[in-house]
C-alpha cells in the first residue's frame, strides 16, 4: 500500500523497463548484511563469542551497533561503546545509545544462561560517565559455568525480534491481555499504554509534530540522512544505519529520484514527497506502550535497555509488531515544546525518565534489519 502510495505521490512519473526488471529485482536483497541472524550460535569453543553472536542482534538506535567487547581477559567481557557510533545531535546526552547498550548485555545475559553460563555485570566499574558517555567501561561480564543456569523463557524470540515499521490493521485492535504481557516482560522499569481510540490519536499527532519538527531542524535530520543506506551495495558496505532496501527503492536511488541532498532539502519537491510517505505508519497506528524509569541514571537507561528488549521479545511472542517513535523523547534544544508536551500527556514525573514510547498494533512482519558481524565488534582478545 505504501509503495503505491509513493508511486501515486511521485506522480508515476516513474517507468521500469519489464525486460530484465524482474531478474534484476531478485537479487538486490542485501543478504550478506542479514547473515549474522542465521550464523548466531554457531559452533565456537568459546562461550563468551557464541553469546557474542547473539547480543549484537540487540535493538539500538539507528542501527548504530555502538558496542566493542574486549575479550584479553579470560573469561570476561569489558563492554565499552564505540563513541563514533553515537549520536550527537538526536541524541546529545547518550541516553538512547545507552538504551541500545542495555537491550545488548540483557540478550547476552540470556544466550550465556541459554547456553550453561551464569553471567556477572558489574554496571560501569569505573563509574557512571556524565553527560556523555567516555572510554570507560559500560560494564564489566564474567562468565561462570553453571549448568543450572536459569534459562529464559523469552530466548526463544530472539531470531524473529524485529522492529516493524508497518502500517497496522486497524481492523484488529490490541487487547489488554497482550498490552499486560509486555509489561510484565519488564524486570524493573514501569510500563503503561494507551488503547482508547481518542487518545491514541492524541498521540499519533503529538509523535508525528515532534517527527516532523525532527525533519526540518537541518543538523538533526542530516544525521539521520547522513546514516542511510540505499540499495544492496550500500548496505552490504555497512550493516549499520538507516537501511532502505528492496528494488522499489533502489530503483528510485538509480533514477536519481531518491537521493540524500534532495532528502535534505526542505524546498525540494523531493523532501516535500517524503513527508506523507514518513507520516502513514504514523497514521496507521493501533495503541502505544511506554516505558519509565525512577530517575534518569546511567543505570536506568541501563535498565531500561534490558528492558526495552524483553518487551520487544514479549510483543514477538505474542504477534505484536512494535516499532520506537523517539522523537519527542529527545533532548535538543528545537523539540523542547513535543519534549514537554509527551511527558504532559503520558503523566511522567519531573524527577522520571521517560525513556522508550512505542507504537503497537498488527501487522505483516519485515525481514531481519543487517548487522555487522559480531568478530567485527571485538576490540582485543
Ligand atoms: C533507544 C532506541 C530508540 C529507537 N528509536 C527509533 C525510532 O524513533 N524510530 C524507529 O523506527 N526505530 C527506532 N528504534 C529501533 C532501531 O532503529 C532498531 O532497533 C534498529 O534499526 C535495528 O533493527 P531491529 O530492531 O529490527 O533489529 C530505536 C531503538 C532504540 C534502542
């Protein structure tokens, strides 16, 4: 529906030759990118790397994979985060890549137990780094053989954990039976959501103001135009960032009439075209779910992390696509008013941190995101 919508918004002005189109449309799926979903858990004698392979499919913040693990300590992992990989404009504080952080050592927990292996973190051992993140270590993991280790029921999502950023069926409403599931998949932050027709449109406008607000601040939205990756060959080069895949795309990238000065460019027709494009799925939106912390601690976005990915896994479990909408979350200067009015409308105390706030609904589910392979995250060992 989208891609129609696109082709109607582009003016069909777009004409794919038949010959050759269907041979070639087969073979733009960036495969290589998506291979370390397949190869987790392969055979390795070493059980900090088999928990590796699975931690790196971690949800985390433009794709970025901000994590290196040091492995010249036997039998420990020091987790430190790759500052290159951050954010500087969406994201000025770290926060969100901190988040990203939690959601990789929770998963790693989880293999390691799934595997035999009693993990202890000991959170930033060398302190909490404020307000950005620094060279010292997010966290310090030791790995204890423990055949006893308690296996998580939730482990068994990790291969289908998607972000899905599809329009939902508006026909089929959520239920408070599977909104309560996600909350209880989280172990210490508070969860709550919005099922009621009336707020949920609340909502849908507040997000999409603040996504909007995001688009036409320049240096914000040349972050994210900067990180994009269009077509096989890009993404293949670098599994990371905003992927746009899929021969639909690509072709428009060959015809030169998806291209990243235009995206950037607010009085090109090109940028004026994406907006309704960006804005459906925002439209097409059944319920929201939130999730708080107590303060705002290096320790609660930590938390809430670890979090965040178990409630991704409990929406896998129960057939629930989920999808962040952070925008109005961020902390820079231009999205202070959405940044006020979102912790208005969801009842978040001053001394709370309002840390994930996701849209929830049916529908048709995406392949994998890519993934740099995990031998590439390893720093030393
Ligand atoms: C802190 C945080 C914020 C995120 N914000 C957004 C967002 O605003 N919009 C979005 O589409 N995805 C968002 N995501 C999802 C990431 O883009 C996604 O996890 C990443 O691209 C990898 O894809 P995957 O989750 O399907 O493996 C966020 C993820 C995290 C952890």
């Amino acid at each position: 529906m989208i891609r129609r919508k696109f082709l109607q918004i582009l003016g069909g002005g777009i004409v794919v030759a038949a010959t050759g189109a269907t041979a070639w449309a087969m073979t733009r799926d960036p495969a290589r990118a998506r291979a370390p979903w397949a190869t987790a858990g392969q055979l390795n004698d070493d059980p900090r790397r088999r928990a590796l392979s699975y931690a790196i499919l971690a949800p985390n913040p433009h794709n970025r994979q901000p994590w290196l693990a040091d492995l010249s300590v036997k039998n420990q992992i020091t987790l430190t985060c790759d500052l290159a990989r951050r954010l500087e404009h969406t994201d000025p504080y770290d926060r969100q890549i901190t988040i990203g952080l939690g959601a990789f050592l929770e998963l790693l927990r989880m293999a390691a137990a799934q595997d035999g292996f009693a993990t202890d973190i000991t959170l930033f051992p060398n302190g909490e780094p404020s307000p950005r993140l620094d060279q010292r270590p997010i966290a310090r993991i030791g790995f204890v053989g423990d055949a006893n280790a308690k296996r998580d029921p939730l482990f068994a999502h990790v291969l289908d954990r998607r972000t899905n950023r599809n329009a939902h069926d508006l026909s089929m409403p959520l239920t408070a039976e599977p909104m309560a599931a996600m909350a209880r998949a989280a172990n210490s932050g508070l969860v709550d959501h919005a099922i009621e027709p009336e707020r949920v449109a609340a909502l849908r406008d507040l997000t999409w103001q603040a996504m909007y607000v995001e688009m036409t601040t320049f240096k914000a939205w040349k972050e994210s135009v900067d990180l994009t990756r269009i077509g096989k060959a890009e993404i293949e080069a670098n599994p990371d960032g905003i992927s746009l895949s899929g021969p639909f795309l690509e072709g428009l990238s060959l015809t030169g009439l998806l291209n990243k000065a235009a995206m950037l460019d607010r009085n090109s027709t090109a940028f004026q075209q994406q907006v309704p494009f960006l804005r459906a799925p925002f439209e097409a939106t059944a319920a929201f779910l939130w999730l708080k912390t107590p303060g705002n601690s290096r320790t609660d976005q930590i938390n809430a992390g670890r979090d965040y990915v178990r409630i991704n896994l409990a929406a896998t479990a129960a057939g629930v696509a989920m999808q962040p909408l952070s925008q109005a979350l961020q902390e820079y200067r231009e999205m202070a008013p959405q940044f006020a009015a979102i912790r208005g409308a969801l009842g978040i105390g001053a001394s709370e941190g309002l840390q994930m706030l996701m849209r929830v609904g049916y529908a048709e589910t995406p392949r994998a995101s890519p993934r740099w392979r995990f031998e590439t995250r390893i720093l030393a060992g």
